[in-house]
C-alpha cells in the first residue's frame, strides 16, 4: 500500500500557509490617536466610538441639512509601486441597520468600485441582519494599479452615503438621504496578497453558540400545503377568468404532486388545455404579448416560455386533444396553435436577450422551457438540446456569453469570451 505520508505532509504545509497572515505593506486604526497622526488622518463629519471588544472605531456622521452624502475621512497608506495594491476594512460583524448607509472609497479623489452594483463593489452596504454576529469582518478593494505605478503611497478617502434603492426612476426616489451615522469603522490595512489574512495578535471575536429551535415543527408545512391548495381551488373555481401563465404552472405541476387537491384530475387538464387556447387567441390578436406578456412580472423576461413549460410538464396528458381545434381560431389545431405561439416566443427573445446577470439566467431559462414546449408539440420546429443548452450555460457562466442572436449570428456585444458573473 503507498504510503499517505506525502499527501498529509503536503496538506499541513499547505494549511499553515493558508492561516499565515497577509504580509501587510501599512495600516492605520481609527480611533487611536497616534496611528491617525502618522497617517494624516483628516475627519470630516465624523467621530471616534468605542467599539466592540473594547476597539476604538470611527463613525461618519449625517450633514445638516440632511444630505445623501454624509462624513468622511481621508489618510495616506502605503502602496507597492510594482503590483496591485489591495486595500482591506476591518467592520464589526453584528452592525445592522439599512438606514446607516452605505460606504464608499476614494483613492486620490477617484471613486473606487460602483455605487450599485458592478464588477468592482462598493466598500460596504449595510443590510437590516447582521453580517457576522460577533465577530469582525473585513472587506477588500483592488486598487487602481494606475494610481499606484510607481509610488509608495496614496491618499484614500472613505465616505459616507445613504441607502440606495435601485428601482429607483428619480433621484430622490433612487438615493435617499443618510439618516444615521455610519457602521463602526475600524481599521484599514494595504497588501498585496488577494485575500487577506488579519494579524493574528488582534482580537477577533467568536462565533455564537448555534441552536436548534424546536418549535415551530411540521405542522407549518401542513399550513402551507393548505394555503396552497385553497388559492389552487379558487382558480381553478373561476370560470369566468383565466388564470394567467404562472398559475398555469402552478397547477400543471400540482397535477403530479399527491397532495394537491389537483393531483391527477382530468378536469385540470381539460381546464389548462382551454386556457392554453386562450393564450393563442390572445396572441393572435396581438402577437407582441408574446414578447411582453402582461401575465407575468417584468413582462419582456418571461415572454410565453411559462406556457412551454405547461405543456412541457403534461405532455403526455395534453397528447389526445392536441389535433383539437381551438375555439374562435379559424379551425387551426391546438398543436400547429400552440407551436406557433410559443415559436414566435422563442426566436423573438433570444434576439433580445439581456446582459445583466439574473435577466440573462431568467430570460435564456423561459427561451428555453418556449423551446421544450415546441419539441413536444412539432418536434421538427423545436432547437436540438445542445443548441438550446448552449444559451442557458452562458447565462450561468459555464460558457462564454454571446449576446443576442442576429442575421449575421451572435451579437457578441462583449467579444468571444465575457463569462457572465
């Protein structure tokens, strides 16, 4: 038997070097007197806490007159001149509160990161639940390696901003007004190495002691099952309104699910087959609800692609009734309908897909599940697997994502290699 000796030397090297602590090229702690001098420490709208574990801290305040900017304070820190210089904050884990804003760096007067949302993040955003209860956490920058090419330092800002609100279609209504100080901040350090490792002298915290609550217990599905099926019953008891596509799943999937009060009920799929008709009389009368289908939230993401999947997910239940007419449709079958709708669904967005990271997974998921309705209705317009795969692995990210579909093929609006994060 060969010997594991190796393998485990090899592992304990490599632990010790993961818990080794990030060589640090300068740091500076909030708060004390003497590290903020040698840093040139400027406040502005700010002052000194005491923080948790007995750790001195520094608050940026609210303007008067109230503003979305709030207190700031800029140091010098010390940079490679060679490679990237990362910058690291060290926060309190148990911080919480939306209302205390948000914190953004600068580096030489040049924000650092998006306010909201992008590949570089903001410094910090504060969220109602804590973070790290009872611990300290850090958060890590790149910094501009052309800001820091061949010099020794830098001058950094941190400011403090209101909370944002990214539906926001006005100013006022996107940024609002920073209501109170900011989280505690402790401590910021420059170093080269990507992920950080804090000094193992300074104090940490620990975690708190899990607990495993022991009510409520299962009867809190048995309420959730009948919350389920009375809104099932009421839909399907409304004869006189469609139910739109996302009921419509809804109730094609509760048709395979025992408890359901629609589990294997010839009259759900007789009702589902009517309201697939409706769905294509509606088309016809307006082929743009197939590109902004007002049946479901966000319109222009979802398209018909909840109808494919309802015929996806009975296909073998819809299979005897598929050459029956549609009523009001000019004689045409419920297959060669359907299909059609459903086509129009597909080949429209994915010429409009999206870019940003959930709208592309949404989108890409409905354009295929369009796609899964085609190949059981008319198999010979549907796309083959690995074609219709292909745009959901690069709204994932496991393959490169190519941007829309044109007459001249991919869009490719971000080259042949953007991986979508």
């Amino acid at each position: 038997m060969r010997s594991i000796l190796p393998l485990l030397l090899t592992m304990c090297i490599a632990l010790s070097l993961a818990a080794q602590t990030s060589p640090i090229l300068d740091q500076i702690q909030f708060g004390h007197p003497a590290s903020e001098q040698a840093h040139e420490l400027v406040p502005t709208a700010s002052e000194v806490i005491d923080g948790a574990l007995g750790q001195s801290a520094r608050q940026l305040l609210p303007l008067t007159p109230a503003s979305w900017d709030g207190g700031k304070v800029a140091f010098d820190l010390k940079v490679d001149p060679k490679v990237t210089t990362y910058i690291t904050v060290k926060l309190w884990g148990s911080d919480h509160g939306l209302d205390r804003g948000r914190l953004l760096l600068f580096a030489n007067g040049k924000q650092v990161g998006q306010r909201h949302l992008g590949d570089v993040d903001i410094l910090d955003v504060m969220s109602d639940e804590p973070r790290y209860p009872g611990r300290f956490v850090y958060k890590t920058l790149p910094l501009p390696q052309s800001m820091t090419q061949g010099k020794t330092d830098i001058q950094l800002e941190i400011r403090a901003l209101g909370r944002i609100w990214g539906y926001g279609n006005t100013w006022e209504r996107f940024q609002k007004v920073l209501e109170k100080p900011s989280r505690g901040i402790y401590g910021a350090y420059t170093h080269t190495d990507t992920c950080f490792n804090p000094p193992s002298s300074e104090v940490q915290g620990v975690a708190p002691t899990r607990k495993v609550r022991k009510t409520p217990g299962v009867e809190v599905l048995q309420v959730a099952k009948e919350r389920v099926n009375k809104d099932m019953i009421s839909r399907l008891a409304e004869k006189n309104r469609n139910m739109g596509q996302m009921n419509m799943v809804m109730i094609a999937k509760a048709y395979h699910t025992p408890w359901t009060a629609a589990y294997h009920k010839p009259e759900v799929i007789e009702r589902l087959a009517k309201e697939l008709d409706h769905q294509y009389v509606k088309y016809k009368a307006n082929p743009r609800d197939a590109e902004y289908a007002k049946d479901t939230w966000n319109p222009d993401w979802f398209g018909y692609g909840p109808n494919g999947q309802t015929v996806m997910l009975l296909a073998e239940q819809f299979k005897p009734i598929l050459d029956e007419k549609i009523e009001g449709a000019d004689g045409i079958s419920r297959r060669a309908g359907w299909s059609e709708m459903l086509v129009y669904s597909r080949d429209w967005h994915i010429r409009h897909r999206r870019q940003y990271t959930n709208q592309a997974m949404i989108i890409d998921l409905y354009t295929y599940l369009a796609n899964r309705g085609v190949r059981v209705l008319t198999p010979d317009k549907a796309w083959d697997e690995p074609t219709a795969l292909r745009y959901l692995y690069g709204a994932v990210g496991i393959e490169p994502w190519l941007g829309s579909v044109t007459d001249n093929g991919l869009q490719k609006p971000l080259g042949d290699n953007y991986m979508q994060l």
